[in-house]
C-alpha cells in the first residue's frame, strides 16, 4: 500500500469524529430553535388545554370528602335534567350539522361560478361571522319577540305570529337558526377554497364529454371537496356540541329544557348549583361523546389518507 494512501486513511479517519460532531451539533441547533418558534404555542397548549382538563378529569373523580369516587358520573346519569340535556344536544346536533353543510356546500358552488356582484355575495354571507355571538343573540332576540319585527312581517302576509322563544315546540328551532345564520359564511368560506383548488381543466373537459351541471358536482366538485368536507364536518360537529351563549342570552335552557343544550346544563351546575363535581363529569361525557362522533365520522367517510 502506498503512502499516500495511508495518510488518506488517517485523515478521513480523524476527520469523521469532527463531522459527526458537527452533525450532531446542526442537529440540535434545529431542535432549538424549531423549539423556541413552537414554545408559545406549546405554553398556551398546556395552560389553555392540558392543565385544565387534568383538573377536569381530577374534579369528576372527587367526591364530596375529598376521595376518589365514581358518584359523581353516577349522580349526573341518574339526573334527570342531565339526560334531557343530554337528547337536546343529540337532537341539535343531528339536525343542524347536516343543514350547515348542504347550505354551506350550496352556496359555495353558487358562488364560485360567474355570478353578478360574487364578491359582495360572499362579503355579505360572511360578515355575522364577524359579530360577536353575544350581539348576534341579542339581534335575533329582538327579532323574535311575540310583538318584534318577525311576526310583525308573517301578520302583514297573514300568517299567524310564531312563538318562536316561548314555546318548547319551537325555541330550540329558533336556536339553530341562530347559529345557522352565523355560521354557514364561516364553513362556506373552507368550500370556496377547497373548489378554487380543483383544476379548470377537468370542468372544461367534461362539458367537451357533454357532462351536465349535476354530474360536474358528483363527479369532479365532491370528489375534489373530500378534504375540505372532512373538515367542515368535523369542525362543525365539535362546534355545535359547545354552543352556548345563545341558550344562555335568549332561554337560558327554557322552556321546558327545550333548549337546555349540555354546555347550557355544565354552566348551570358549576356556577348557579355550584357542584363543581357534576360540572366535571358532564363535561368529560361530553369530550367523550365528541370524540366518539368526530371518530365514526372519520371512519365512515370514504379514502385511506
């Protein structure tokens, strides 16, 4: 073997430690400061999340002595107004996740074609997004009052007034209609984006095959809104499970517990019948229900990614 060989050796020997130390050392240089970008969010993380559900979870399993107890998960099953809140809920959930997004997904198609004035349509159908929920409940209280401006309206076409807060039969419509009208714009603006992502070319080229209208939407638009869809629906589920500040504005979850939606009964037993306790329990039920739905919801919608 020649000398200069040898001396190759011995350098590329006694370099290699160096540059595995360097690579070690570009590798932490990344971990911090990939670290300090992520800190806040994680310091808001636990604070805002981990920390309070930890005492959520520690609450529901205390009793009354200061032991860990399941009572207060049997209290809350055996509690009436718990159960009723409990179906309440259900019942909110089932009917308006479905009409949030089919209006959603509707206007979305509606206004992603060339339609007069597109941009102050889509302006307009967002702008209650950005009023604060509390005012929104506020405006819609006026709006149905037994002599407020709704009625006033269905007497003039001669149509008999609607009781829309005080009456157990249509209070909790009157809820969803509320949060329909705030957050359709809000789920409908994922939509708009979610069509504006998928290629003109597959359009123009189906209505070259002769595809119609309805058959572009089954074929090409949905297929294409699959992600954004997803997103919509799960986003909307878990939102619609915490509505809270319209029952506690306009009915307080009256009449009857006609609107006595779960976040409504976990308020009232925390702070008015202060059962901190009780208060725990629900809410872990709720995050459980929650997760189960959002969980079907994933396994049931088609593709594997």
């Amino acid at each position: 073997m020649s000398q200069s060989s040898v001396t190759l050796r011995a350098t590329t020997a006694a370099a290699s430690p160096s540059r595995t130390r360097s690579r070690r050392l570009a590798r932490i240089r990344i971990w911090l400061t990939a670290g300090a970008f992520l800190l806040p969010a994680l310091i808001g993380l636990l604070i805002l999340r981990i920390i309070p559900t930890v005492q959520a979870i520690g609450t529901s399993l205390t009793n009354q002595v200061g032991t860990v107890s399941f009572s207060n998960f049997g209290y809350v099953f055996t509690d009436p107004s718990f159960l009723n809140a409990l179906k309440v809920t259900l019942l909110f959930s089932i009917v308006i996740n479905p009409v949030q997004i089919a209006l959603a997904l509707w206007l979305a198609v509606v206004l992603t074609k060339r339609v007069p004035g597109v941009g102050i349509w889509r302006t307009l159908i967002l702008l209650p997004i950005a009023v604060p929920q509390i005012v929104s409940a506020i405006v819609w209280g006026v709006l149905f009052r037994p002599d407020g401006p709704l009625n006033g309206v269905l007497e003039a076409l001669g149509i008999a007034p609607v009781p829309w807060l005080v009456s157990p039969s249509t209070a909790l419509l009157s809820i969803m209609i509320i949060c329909t009208w705030v957050g359709v714009g809000y789920w409908m603006t994922f939509l708009v984006a979610g069509i504006k992502d998928i290629p003109a070319s597959l359009y123009e080229a189906s209505e070259l095959d002769g595809a119609g209208g309805w058959q572009q939407f089954r074929y090409i638009t949905l297929p294409g809104l699959r992600r954004p869809l997803l997103f919509v629906l799960v986003a909307d589920t878990v939102a619609n499970f915490l509505i809270f500040a319209p029952v506690r504005i306009l009915t307080q979850g009256g009449p009857q517990g006609s609107t006595n939606l779960i976040m409504n009964f976990i308020f009232e037993r925390a702070y008015t019948l202060a059962d901190p306790g009780g208060a725990a329990a629900a809410t872990i039920v709720l995050v459980l229900i929650v997760v189960c739905v959002v969980g079907v919801q994933f396994r049931l919608l088609p593709g594997k990614d």
